[in-house]
C-alpha cells in the first residue's frame, strides 16, 4: 500500500462473476482475516482493519476476530458506519483507496467512488494485491464442462439464445453471472464449490454467440455440442478485446457485471439481467426433476432422521459425524452430484449461529437432549434441494418448544399463503413473522430465496424473494423459493423450518384474479414432539396434517417397511388441543 500511495484497500467476498460461492482463487477476504463466512469486507488501512458482515455471521465472526486485528462492522445495526462512512472518518482528504476492478461489480464501484468523492477520497481500481502477496495463491479452476441434457433442461441452448435475440433486438448482451452462462448453454462444470458452474462469459450479438472460456476445459463431447447450438469458443481472456472492439449498443446488468468487463465496453445499456428473468420461470421438464429430486431427497433425510433419533442416544456422535451421516445417505440417491452448500448442523448453542458450519475445531459432541437445527441440500442432475428441520433429542424447555411452534406457525402461514397476480415476496413475508412479533421475537435474515434447478441453491438473489426489504419482482406460477422463518437465542438453541415451494395457480377469484399459491416441492416430515397444539390454530393444524400426509403418501412407495412404518409414526396427525 504505502509503495502504490494506497491509504486503504477493500476487499470483498466475490469473484469476477460476482458469485456467492467462489473458488478458492478468490478467496482473498477469508486468507487476510481468517473470517470463513460467505458474505463480508474486509477494509485495511495502513493503521487499521475492520470487517463488515450481515446479521447470520455475528457471532461466527466475533469468534473468528478474536484475536486479530480486525473490529467487527455489524451492517444494518443502528449505529453502524458504512463503509465510505468509516473511510471518510478515519482517512484524510486527498486520500486514495483501492480495489481490484475484476472482482467488484460496476455497481458497487460507481457507489464507492461517488460516496468517496464526498469525502474528499480518490478510487483506483488497477490493482491486486494478492497476486503479489498470497504466495501460494491457489490457480483458476480447470474442471471440465459437461452437457445437461435436455432430459433435465427442457429445451435447448439454441431456443433459449432465439428466445435471447428477440428481446435484445440488434443490440448484443455480456452474460457474466455464471449461473446465467449455466442456464443459457446448458452447460455445468465443478470449478464452483456446491454449484455445477464452469467460468465463463458468454457474448450474444445478433449474428453471434461467444463462450469465453478456457478451451482446456472444454472436451470434444462439448465442442461438437456448443457448434451444433451455433456457439463459438474464445478463450477466456479473450473477452476484453472483444468487448473493446464490438461497435453496437450492449446490454449489461452493472450489479452482476464487474467493473473491469463493464469498462471495456464502448456503448454499455444498463439494464436489469433479461436472462435472470428468464431462467426463474422453470419450465415443466424442470418442474418435474424438482419433484424426482425432492422425492430422493426425502427419502434420505428420513433415513437420517431415524438413524440419528437412534444413535445418539448411544453415545460417541457429533456434529461433524452427523453431517457426513446425511452426506452419505443422499450420495445412495440416483442422479446425486453433491452438497449444494456445506451443511449447518447446530448443536444446541451452535443452532443459535445462522450459518454455523462445524469444523474439526468447532465441533461438539451431540447428546440426547435439547435441539438440533440442519439446513442442508443436495445438487441431482434434475433439481437442488434446500431443507432445514429442527430434531428434537430429548428434554426440552418450554422455551424451546415454544419457539418451536411459533416458527412453525409461520412457516405453515407463509406456505399455505393464497395471493393475487402482482404480489410480491415483501408484501407477504409478514406472515412468517406475525406470531413471533407478538412474543417480541424477530430474525434479521430473509425468510425466503430463489433455487436453482441443478444450478445455485441461492438463484437471482436480488428478484424474488421474502423479505422484510423491499423486492418488487412479482411471484409467478414457475418461481421456486424458500420458505425459511427462524428464532434464534443466544447460547441456548435454534430453530428454522425450511421447505422450498413452487408457485402455482390457485384460483381465478371474484375479483382482480388470477391468485397463486405455493406446492411444496420438499417433502419431509416435521417431528411433532416439541409441537404446543394449543399455539396453533384450526387451520394451521389442519393444513400441517394435511402436509405431513402427502409427505407419507408420496415418500412411503420408496422405502422399506422399516422406515415406512417409522414415517407412518411420525407423521400422525396432531390431535385437537
């Protein structure tokens, strides 16, 4: 810093793609901090570090700090600096700030440099410091592409490139997210860790469509597959000369972009991701592997459940051993290709942090007793999985049962939801939250997300989902989303409850129609022990009943009559309080 006159330097959690989950190239925040979390930015000046993370990793990451020179920045807590706010108290004018332009998106560029300009504070955007620092800084992926068949996607490269054209017109669009490279060319890879992403861009003019992409990734099978489609290899560094070069308008979305592609094109049109808008509407062949792939799911996660309901209390079992339990018992499953995101098995306390991911530090011995949260999800080559269900072990407080059924009572809420064309997730995500506000109880993550079919178990984070923020993205019949409320207490225990739904007619109504509502594509039972009745209403119970039927009736053809005279126990109907 002090040889490039650098007063601070930002770095973020992202890659070039602006993806959540990065390789390990890109990993850069995580080896200066030693903060593991998904999400954060580290912020160096040349007598201070500070870390800004969002509520899922407070307490993960105020253990990780511990004893580093790192503060602790919890963002959207009153009295929080951001961080052009922070940079502007601390350095002084005439100061020069850092960034690297291939991993920050045009968007949070142009926000910073304009926030620091109030402040009297230049932006430079050329440098990496890490190249020169991390000196054994892991390579650039070269995994191999493959083909996802037309069996799973439901049509093919070449229609959804025509389908591309006709709302581009004669403009030309950069695809730079890789799940929109992905979805686009039908193609998947294992350069991402738990998403089937191979690195790439992909440019559509009118004429023609480029993948840049290292051509070493690229097999014969796929070469003959991309020319068939009537797309052209480049390689992957190739994108800059190109984009400088193209003489037409190019349509580009700044908050998916990174700043360094962004600044070699010469007629930018900012614009939202035409093809994020067009992948989250699943077609029925991906409809349908949804439902194969939640059936195999299920039938796992039954598996665990009863195995783990009788083992623990045999002794010798942790947090650790349960997770590569349920890895184990999904990896018997047809079509099954990985996690889709490391697994979240809390422990008592440890169900408290939201993301809490056990390591070989963190882990702790399971006893039978109190509560265990797992949010965990497979990748299948026809559909990703994402689930949380909270297993009761043995004693619990009343307190725990208590929390137990107000989220609950809104996720039945939220999942049984009936909507008019027009809604949007903020409009309804009250209903996951009303019954734990009137206990003075609140979460501060969403309640809900995209998922991807074998693609990003988080897809289009910014377009629908339920949120107290606001996101305006209309549902539509053929959205999948997360249904996800949680309650956590410090030191003491979690509980989240996660199903992931599709919209789907409901009725034309009487008035200002047509309405939706939501299937539930997971199919899983919750256990009913730690259930207060008298907390639920009539329908509420009702409705669950009805739920843990169909996940009997659907789940019971696929198992032994062990574990489906076990899934006919737990799935009893709740009597009336």
């Amino acid at each position: 810093m002090q040889r490039e006159g650098i007063h601070a330097f930002i770095t973020p959690s992202t890659d070039p793609h602006a993806g959540e989950y990065v390789p390990e190239r890109w990993k850069s925040r995580r080896w200066l901090s030693g903060f593991t979390g998904s999400a954060g930015t580290a912020v160096v000046t040349l007598d201070q570090a500070a870390l800004w993370t969002d509520s899922r990793y407070f307490i993960q990451a105020t253990e990780q700090l511990a004893d580093s020179n790192f503060v602790l920045m919890k963002e959207k807590i009153e009295g929080t600096p951001t961080i052009s706010e922070w940079l502007g108290a601390v350095l002084p004018q005439g100061s020069v700030v850092g960034v690297d332009a291939w991993v920050n998106t045009t968007s949070e560029v142009e926000n910073l440099e304009k926030e620091l300009q109030a402040c009297g504070i230049s932006l430079r955007t050329d440098l990496d410091p890490y190249e020169e620092l991390w000196t054994d800084r892991p390579s650039i992926p070269q995994s191999k592409a493959f083909i996802q068949g037309l069996e799973y996607a439901g049509e093919s490269a070449a229609s959804k490139i025509r389908r591309i054209r006709e709302k581009i017109g004669q403009n030309a669009i950069v695809v730079s997210s890789l799940e929109e490279v992905a979805w686009t060319l039908n193609l998947r890879g294992n350069d991402v860790c738990y998403t089937p992403f191979i690195l790439g861009y992909v440019l559509i003019t009118p004429a023609d469509t480029l993948l840049y992409i290292d051509k070493e990734k690229v097999t014969s099978e796929v070469a003959d597959y991309l020319h068939q489609e009537g797309v052209c290899i480049r390689a992957y560094s190739d994108i800059i000369a190109d984009l400088q070069h193209l003489d037409i308008p190019v349509l580009v979305q700044p908050d998916k972009t990174n700043y360094a592609v962004y600044s070699a094109i010469q007629h930018p049109i900012r614009k939202e991701s035409i093809v994020e808008q067009m992948l989250i509407i699943k077609n029925e062949t991906e409809i349908r592997g949804f439902r194969h792939a939640m059936e195999k799911d299920g039938v796992a996660m039954v598996k665990w459940m009863k195995w783990t309901l009788e083992n623990v209390p045999k002794g010798g079992q942790t947090e650790l051993s349960l997770s590569r339990k349920l890895e184990e018992f999904r990896a018997e499953q047809p079509l099954f290709m990985g996690l889709s995101f490391e697994s979240i098995m809390g422990y008592a306390h440890h169900g408290a942090i939201v993301h809490y991911d056990p390591t070989p530090e963190t882990d702790i011995p399971v006893k039978p007793e109190g509560l265990l949260l797992i949010d965990s999800g497979g990748q299948y080559l026809d559909g990703t999985t994402d689930i949380t269900r909270t297993i009761p072990l043995g004693p619990l407080t009343w307190e725990m049962r208590r929390d137990y059924t107000l989220v609950l009572k809104g996720w039945i809420r939220l999942g049984s939801a009936v909507f008019p064309k027009g809604t949007c997730g903020t409009q309804l995500d009250v209903l996951a939250r009303e019954a734990m506000w009137k206990h003075g109880i609140n979460y501060l993550h969403g309640t809900g997300h995209g998922v991807g079919q074998f693609m990003s178990v988080h897809e289009a984070i910014d377009l629908h989902q339920f949120r107290m923020q606001w996101r305006p993205t209309p549902l539509l019949p053929g959205m999948t989303i997360t249904d996800e409320p949680g309650i956590y207490i410090e030191g003491s225990h979690g509980v989240r409850h996660e199903d992931t739904l599709l919209v789907v007619p409901a009725t034309e109504g009487i008035t200002f129609g047509p309405y939706y509502t939501f299937e539930h594509l997971t199919l899983c039972p919750i256990l009913t022990s730690p259930i207060l009745v008298e907390m639920l209403t009539d329908d509420e119970r009702q409705w669950f009943n009805s739920y843990q039927q169909t996940v009997f009736q659907r789940l019971a053809p696929l198992l032994d009559p062990n574990h489906q005279a076990w899934l006919q126990e737990v799935t009893q109907p709740l009597p009336s309080p």
